[in-house]
C-alpha cells in the first residue's frame, strides 16, 4: 500500500512546488525550490516507472469489498453531492 501512497506525496511535492517557483516573487528560496522540483520530478518519475501494474491490481483487488456493498458506500456520497448541486 506505502508503494502507492508515495508517487502521490512525491507528485503532491512537485505540484505544490512548480507552484511556488513560477508564481511566487523572486526571492532567496528560489534556490530552494529549483532543487526540490527537479529531485520530486525525478523521484516521480523513477517511482512510478519501477512499479509493476500487474503486481498492483493483484493487490487493490485482492481484499476490496464486492461491488454491492461498494454501491451502498457510494450511494449517500451521490446523494449529498446531487442535493449540494441542485
């Protein structure tokens, strides 16, 4: 599961701090941000490259609930999401 998490730090890291290095006032922590992208790019990259999808949809699927009582979850998030739209 921790293989999965960490792509997702790793991209939240690298969005977050794109962020600041293009849209942030020049000032003495743009020497820290450039290092921070590049090592998160490269970090993502490399992450998600290694990883096997047949080794991982083994293990998401291996211990999911079926889908009847997946549609049970999902039904009052549907509900709350359609009665805030309208």
């Amino acid at each position: 599961m921790g293989l999965l998490l960490w792509p997702g730090v790793l991209f939240y890291t690298l969005y977050w701090y794109v962020l600041y290095l293009v849209g942030a006032p020049f000032s003495a922590l743009f020497l820290l941000y450039v290092p921070l992208v590049t090592l998160s790019a490269y970090a993502t990259i490399a992450v998600v490259s290694s990883m096997d999808g047949e080794v991982v949809r083994r293990r998401a699927t291996s211990g999911s609930p079926t889908s009847r009582s997946r549609s049970r979850q999902c039904s009052p998030a549907a509900f709350c999401c359609g009665v805030v739209i309208r």
